[in-house]
C-alpha cells in the first residue's frame, strides 16, 4: 500500500510536470550519491552509521523548482552484536572418547537488515552564482528495518572429555542447548514506516553542468522508525 501510494504521488507530479513551459536550462539529472544514516527506532534505541547508495532521477519545471525521485539502497547489514555457542557434536555411538567431536564453535550475529527505501520530494534550488547553490526539499519518503536477534545462554561443554564420560551427563559432555532442556531463539522484528521527509544542502558545479552536492536528509520521521544523516552525491545534468 505504501509502494502504491509513492506511485501514484510520482505519476501526479510528473504528469504535473510535462504541462511545465518548456526553457532554456538543464531540466533533467540523474546522481548517484553515498548515504550515512542514523537509524532510531521505537523511540528507544538508535544505530549510527548505516551506510546506503543512493540512486535519484530529478526533472526540473524551472531553474528553480522540480521533483527528484530517489532509491536508497543498502550497502550492508548493520552488526550489533554477536553470539557464540560451543559444543561437542556426537560422532558415534556409546560414550567413548571417539564418539564425540572436539569442541566447536558457532556463531550468531544480532544485526539490522535494511530494505531499499524510496524517496520523492519537491526540490528547490537556490542558485548563488554559477558554480554554488543552495537547494532544499521536502516529500514523501517509505521503508523498513528488520531487527534480527538471537538469545541463548551458551552451555559450555566440559573441557575434559573423559573425565566427563565417566561422571557426566548428556548436558556437560555436548553443551548442545536441546540436550540441556534449553533452546536457541532467534527473533525477527520488523519496523517500516512511511511520512514525511525533508533535506538542505549545498551544490558545486565544477565540469561543465556537473556538479556535486553535500546535504542533510531526514526520511521516516516517525514514532516507529526515524531516519537521517548526511549524504554525497555526483549528478549529471542533461
């Protein structure tokens, strides 16, 4: 429904935008750019530096207004926090030292999983001369976070395998968590949102009409899930 919605706002402004008077002036760009974002969510906890590519097509109406259509893609998964779980596996039958493995080690990672997040807003362009300007924005933007943790308590296995078989239990010789009457639980929570968005910056023209531009973006401002940071981008006008 959120996907939808972004659609249709797209196809009104830029149905809106081929009935603009046509000028002499770059109307459309395309950038690629690199995003680090500040993820809060549920109002209670925030996970700095997640690092996004960022892919926008923008249409100019004026040399002063347009729209610009973004994708914000995730470069990687955020890291916060590991797990690990040693344990003997069973290799044979009986109890004898050669039916069990040497110890072993898993791991599990807690982490943030982020969805591509789209992003359209109304630019505004405030040009200082022809190499510096100032642009704003504000629109609509829709994404998600997925929030994957494990809990566990880690049964260590004895470290002295045949002092175990002659005295210990299933428990103490393995560590495996089924043996000990305890599970490894893994929990997924999902946080999406959709809202308003807002940006500032500035743009450098240095090659021709190309240019880069340094801004300030927040998306998803909401009580579920807030997202901002600051961005780079490389655009190419034509």
């Amino acid at each position: 429904m959120k996907l939808k919605t972004l659609c249709l706002i797209c196809a009104g402004l830029f149905s809106s935008s081929l009935l603009a008077d046509h000028h002499d002036f770059d109307r459309q760009s395309f950038q690629l750019g690199y995003e680090r974002l500040d993820i809060e969510l549920d109002d209670r906890y925030e996970v700095q530096g997640n690092n996004f590519a960022s892919a926008t097509y923008g249409f100019k109406f004026t040399p002063y207004f347009g729209i610009e259509l973004s994708a914000l893609i995730p470069i990687n998964n955020k890291e916060t926090g590991t797990l690990f779980d040693t344990y003997r596996e069973r290799t044979g039958e009986g109890f004898s030292v050669d039916s069990f493995s040497d110890i072993q080690t898993d791991t599990y990672t807690n982490s943030f999983e982020h969805d591509v997040m789209g992003n359209i807003s109304l630019l505004l362009d405030l040009p200082v001369n022809d190499k510096f300007s100032f642009f704003a924005n504000i629109g609509y933007s829709t994404g998600s976070v997925d929030v994957r943790g494990y809990d566990f308590v880690d049964n260590t296995p004895a470290v002295n395998l045949e002092d175990a078989l002659v005295s210990g239990t299933e428990c103490e010789i393995t560590g495996i968590e089924s043996e000990c009457g305890q599970a490894i639980v893994e929990g997924i929570t999902t946080y999406d949102g959709s809202g308003f968005s807002y940006g500032a910056g500035v743009r450098f023209s240095f090659v021709s009409n190309d240019n880069i531009s340094i801004g300030y973006n927040s998306y998803l401002n909401t009580s579920d899930l807030e997202v901002s940071g600051w961005s780079v981008n490389y655009q190419w006008n034509f």
